[in-house]
C-alpha cells in the first residue's frame, strides 16, 4: 500500500505532496496552504504531508498510486490545438474556460519530450486544457534554475515549501521524494489536479494553484536524493 501526499504554497498558502519511498516517495506542491489528503493532494498554508502548496490557505495530501506514465511532447499546449491525446476530451472548449473541471477528467500523460522540465509544463497545461477548457501556461525558464535550487534546498533539510518566494513565485506545489519522474508527471500532478475547486484551501489548493487564471506561467524544479522532489513555481 503506497502513501502519498501533496503540498502547495502561494504567498498565502503552502502544501505538498507526498508519495511512498522505494516508487513515488513524497509529493508535494507549495502554495502557501497545505494539508493532507488521503487520495488526490491539497491546499493549505504548509502542509507537511502529501503534495503541498502556498499560495492561500493551506495545502492537503492525497492518497493514490501514481501512474507511471511520462509527459508530453513538445512545449505548451495551444489551446486551439485539436490534437487530442484523452479520446476527444480536448473538444468542445469552443465557448471557452468551463466553470469547472470536468468530473474523473484523467487523460494519460502525453509521450516525453526527453526534457523533464518540459514534460512537467506540458503535464499541467494538458490537465488545464483537456480537463477544464484553460489556456496554457508559458513555461518560466528563467526560473528553472533557482527552481531546481530550491527543489534541492527543500529536499536537503529545508521541507516543503522550505523555501518558498526564494525564486519569486506567488505560488507553489510540491511533490517530495517520489519514485521517479514519471510517477510525479503521472501520478502526484494527477493527483493534485483531481482535489478539485472547493474549500478549505487546505484541501483544494493544489487544483487552485494549477488552475489560477492570476498565473501565466510556471517553472518546474527537479532534485536527486535518495528520491525525486519536484517544485511548481506559478508566477503572474
């Protein structure tokens, strides 16, 4: 039985993910709101187990096997682009965003770029566009970097979210110590996407972090320790 869980910190709110050890370890997103749920990850303001994410209340874990399947190739996602890659799902956003996500949306992850950072951009515009009609984020290379950075910093003593705003992102989710790459694209991602838009934040904010329309870009950092640790940086 594998535990995972999420964090996210925003400015606000901060969480994180986390994951089993030996496959996904930990996952967690910052977004100043963290918390822990037992399936998908969550918002709240430091949230110490499961995918964490700062960047409003607090950030919630979740619970679920991550799918080892890997991103997606080349770029950011054009949201006038028909390819779809989850049996039609990417159709119908002819009258734009969707109020919300469409229910179990879980498309599988497009083929790697060979680019993890890439990878982890396309993963989170594929969810945005084909699960809820949004626009792509531009990926934030000048901050892959200080993202890795921090990722490592985090990893090393800091904890999730240790860190966070240190590479002037508003928002944060975090997957620590998972597997392996292509347990965080798949799974952690995944699972932060499926909290869903609700309160509290402690359980929501990694969804709200991936689906902000405040955001228009994100850097994604990647550390090596005994496991994989991922950073999502949103900026405005």
């Amino acid at each position: 039985m594998r535990g995972w869980g999420l964090c996210i910190a925003l400015c606000v709110s901060v969480g994180c993910y986390e994951g089993p050890k030996g496959d996904p370890i930990e996952g967690e997103d910052t977004d100043t709101t963290e918390d822990t749920a037992p399936p998908p990850g969550s918002t709240a303001p430091m949230s110490t187990s499961g995918p964490a994410s700062t960047s409003g209340p607090t950030g919630d874990d979740a619970t679920s096997d991550p799918d080892p399947t890997t991103g997606s190739e080349g770029g950011t996602m054009d949201p006038g682009d028909t390819g779809d890659s989850s049996g039609g799902m990417m159709s119908g956003c002819e009258g734009g965003p969707l109020a919300e996500p469409l229910p179990g949306c879980a498309p599988p992850p497009p083929p790697s770029t060979g680019d993890i950072h890439q990878d982890c951009v396309d993963r989170i515009n594929q969810l945005r566009w084909e699960c809820q009609c949004l626009p792509p984020l531009a990926r934030w290379s000048d901050a892959e970097a200080c993202s890795d950075q921090q990722s490592s910093a985090d990893q090393n003593g800091g904890g999730p979210h240790g860190n966070f705003g240190s590479c002037g992102e508003n928002a944060q989710n975090t997957c620590p110590n998972w597997g392996s790459e292509q347990q965080i694209i798949g799974g952690c991602l995944q699972a932060m996407w499926d909290e869903g838009p609700g309160e509290p934040f402690s359980e929501h904010g990694h969804y709200i972090n991936m689906s902000n329309t405040n955001y228009s870009r994100v850097a994604c950092g990647f550390s090596y320790d005994g496991g994989v640790w991922s950073n999502q940086n949103f900026s405005p």
